[in-house]
C-alpha cells in the first residue's frame, strides 16, 4: 500500500522524532491534556486485564500508561527513532514494524490480543488493509481514536492534506501527509475491512464543549 504519500507520511515520523517525543513528554498538546488521553485510556483500558497492541505507538506513553494498569502491552510503529525512544523508556514490548509488514504478515506483531488501540496513529489510505490485518490479530475489541471531522478545516471531503505542525510550539518540524475522513469515510474503510462499530465516542473539551476527536469501539 505504498504510495508517495504514505512514504512521506512515514519518512516524517523519523525526522519529527525527537520533536513529537519532546512534545507528548512536555504535555505540549493542549487536546491531550483537555482529553484525548484519558478518552483512549478509558476505552483501551476497560477490558479489564489482558493483551494489547499499541499500533502506531509512536515515543510509548499509552502502552506504558496501560502496562502500568496491569496489561501485557505490545507497542508497534514504523519510525526505527520513535521505537528508539519507546524502548528506552521501557514498561511494555516495543517492535520496530511498519504497517505493510504487519498487513503481509498478521501475526508478525504475536496476537492474539484481546485489545487493539490505534491512538491518532490511521494516518494514510487506504485503512481497510491494515484493519483486517489487526482483525487477523485480535480475539475481541478494536479502539480508534482520531481527528474529529468537524475539527479540522475545510474541505469536507476524504483527502490527502499536510500538517505544518505550526501550533506545536517549539522544535523543527518536517511537514506530514495525512489523509483527512469524514464521518462517511471512517464508516466506509471501517466496515471494508470487517470489524463492526459497536460505539461511537465524542471526548469534547470541558472549557469549550468543541469536540476534541472521534473515537470508535468495534468489535
Ligand atoms: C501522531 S503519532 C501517534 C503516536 C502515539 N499513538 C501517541 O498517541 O502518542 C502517529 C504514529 O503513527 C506511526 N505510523 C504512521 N504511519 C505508519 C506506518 N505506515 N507504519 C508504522 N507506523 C506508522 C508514526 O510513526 C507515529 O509514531
């Protein structure tokens, strides 16, 4: 599923490295801590104990966060720096595995797991490929969290975009291809790949009451 996009898309998660890193330890995103965190943590971590793949886990902190509660947490992502940097600081099992080897090989990643959690990680299309990969993988339920559509701009329609990065304060930043979805899109790549949307979930800002993102439980 390589297009130049989805290379680029990948080739900035080694250059912004050790700017996200600084960036997620620092608290610096301000939806984060107004939310997003505890949102994933709430839905990740509610299966009680068990096996969780953290994909796209990018410097480690939800897998940490949610080996500290009590799960045997495997944390994937195709940036060999933000791995770098997951390991180092320990708590669960990270693996340097990009999305296509984990489509070509399911078990690559040594399901089964009783959760899956992709936290602002489904950056490219198409979806559906990698989502029936991780159904290969999973023995219960799949936890999406991802921009709100009504959050970010104009067009209202699926497509490649860039993020400059620019309200992330400090550090250099290498501009990132993602592609935007509307609700309608989500349900498509959703539905394509097999899993079923079980819940929809819309963590909004307490100050604000604006949404802070999409999140979906399927099973
Ligand atoms: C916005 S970061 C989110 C990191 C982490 N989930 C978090 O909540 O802090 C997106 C992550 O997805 C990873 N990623 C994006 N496309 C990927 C691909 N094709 N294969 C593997 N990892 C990918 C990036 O390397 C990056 O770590």
């Amino acid at each position: 599923v390589t297009s130049d996009a989805e290379a680029a898309l990948r080739e900035s998660w080694d250059a912004n490295a050790a700017a996200w890193t600084d960036a997620v330890r620092a608290g610096a995103i301000a939806s984060r801590r107004a939310g997003t965190d505890a949102a994933v943590l709430d839905a990740a971590g509610a299966q009680g104990s068990g096996r969780v793949l953290d994909v796209g886990c990018g410097e480690g902190w939800l897998a940490r966060a949610l080996a500290a509660r009590g799960h045997d947490v495997v944390g994937i992502d195709g940036s060999r720096a933000l791995v770098e940097e997951a390991a180092r600081s320990g708590g669960a099992h990270f693996l340097h595995l990009t999305y296509d080897e984990l489509i070509a090989d399911p078990a690559s990643a040594g399901g089964p797991f009783d959760t899956i959690v992709c936290n602002f990680a489904l950056l490219g299309d198409p979806l559906a490929p990698l989502l029936s990969a991780l159904r290969t993988a999973a023995r219960g339920t799949l936890v999406v969290q991802t921009v709100h559509p009504l959050t970010a701009g104009e067009p209202y329609a699926d497509g490649w975009r860039t993020e400059s990065f620019d309200a992330f304060g400090t550090g250099t930043w290498q501009p990132m291809p993602w592609y935007f979805r509307t609700f309608s899109g989500w349900h498509a790549e959703i539905a394509r790949s097999g899993w079923r949307i079980d819940e929809l979930r819309e963590p909004r800002d307490p100050q604000t009451g604006r949404p802070l993102s999409l999140l979906f439980i399927c099973r």
